[in-house]
C-alpha cells in the first residue's frame, strides 16, 4: 500500500479514509435556492392577476421631492397631483413661446433647421447664446471663446469648418443650415464682429462639406 506522501515535513491535509468515503457516498448536493425547482411555487410576481402598469403621475406625486419628504400627517391626506401635465399648455396655445417659434423658424412647422439666409439673424439665432451678442464670449459654467477681435476668424475656411463639424463643446451644423447659411453667418462673424475683408461664399462651403461631420448634430 502506497502512503500518502508528505511536503516539506508537513503531513498531508486529506487521509486515505476521506477519499474512501467520498467514493461510497458519491456525487452530493447541497440545498439551496438555486437547487430548488418547483415550478408552481407562489412567488410576489405570480400572484398578479393582470400584468402591472405604471403611474407617471403616482410617481410623480411619491417621487424623491413627494413622498420622501412628507410628515406623516400630510401622508394621510388625499393625495394631490404635484405636477399636472393635463395642465400644461401647448406649445402652440401658449403666448410666451410664440416669440421662440419665429426665432426658430422651423420649429413652426415641425421641421428642424433655418429659413433665414441673413448672416446676422442666424447668428444672433444658433451662436449668441453662448458666444453672446456682440461675440464678447463667456465663462462662468463653461468656458466660450469671444470670436471678436479674434484672430482665428481671419480665416473663414476656420470658421466653417467649426461651424459645419463643431469643435469640442461646440456642436455641428452641418445638417441644420445649407451652404449658403453657412457662408452667411461665416461672413458675420468674419467681417462684422472683426474687420476682415475676404468674402465668403456658398463654393467655399461646398469645398469643406462631407457626408459624416464629427460633432454632434442638434438637429437630431
């Protein structure tokens, strides 16, 4: 008979007894949850007469600025709506959005893009908001570059390229304005917020438009 043979001295953890014992016993299962198989267990989900649905407005009324933070008084009251969609107003009934549907001219009838081919409008449009009137930029929250007086804008194949493909935060245009707005707000920004004299036109823009524009696109 062969003995078990030792490590280093040490004599060895498993005896001949143990691997016997493990013969005759044989495969061996340990109960548990993933062992259980009964298919017509009562479960939470099974007793469910109909399948669930979810209550938009219950959330809203119980959500973490509801329920969360109510006394237990106030939970025992009848439950009111926190916010009432059915409330709102339509964009297109709704006076003080009006202003913004002229703005954004497309947006009036569901198209997305501009009408405008004035390089000025487009500009106070899709660029003053962050780069502000007067093309001064901004920082606070974000950092945006003031494009007066800058000299990036000497050249106009620069800008329209930012303006077609984007430029780190900056997103593209490149499917919301046509070549020739394009070239109009290129123009604006080139010749009325600096000094420069070349002109920009919509073959310029042709040169540089490409099917897959690396920024992101607003109007999708």
């Amino acid at each position: 008979m062969i003995k078990p043979r030792s490590f280093n001295g040490l004599k060895p953890f498993i005896s001949y007894k143990t691997v016997i014992l493990l013969t005759l016993v044989g495969t061996f299962t340990v109960s548990g949850c993933s062992q259980y198989s009964n298919d017509n267990a009562v479960t939470i989900a099974s007793q469910q007469s109909s399948p669930m649905i979810f209550d938009d407005q219950a959330s809203r009324n119980n959500g973490a600025w509801g329920a969360v933070y109510m006394s237990k008084e106030a939970l025992t009251r009848s439950s009111k709506n926190i916010v009432d969609v059915n409330s709102i107003p339509k964009m297109s009934e709704d006076a003080g959005l009006q202003k913004w549907l002229t703005k954004f001219e497309g947006s009036s009838q569901g198209k997305s893009g501009f009408f405008s081919t004035d390089g000025k409008k487009l500009y106070e449009d899709s660029c003053a908001g962050c780069h502000m009137q007067k093309g001064e930029g901004a920082q606070g929250a974000g950092y945006y570059p003031p494009l007066a007086d800058n000299t990036k804008m000497e050249s106009k194949y620069y800008i329209i390229s930012v303006v077609m493909n984007g430029l780190r935060g900056m997103p593209s245009f490149h499917s919301m304005m046509t070549d020739q707005q394009i070239a109009a707000v290129t123009q604006y920004v080139h010749s009325d917020l600096n000094n420069y004299t070349d002109t920009v036109t919509t073959a310029n823009v042709t040169q540089l438009r490409h099917d897959f524009p690396p920024g992101a696109d607003p109007s999708e």
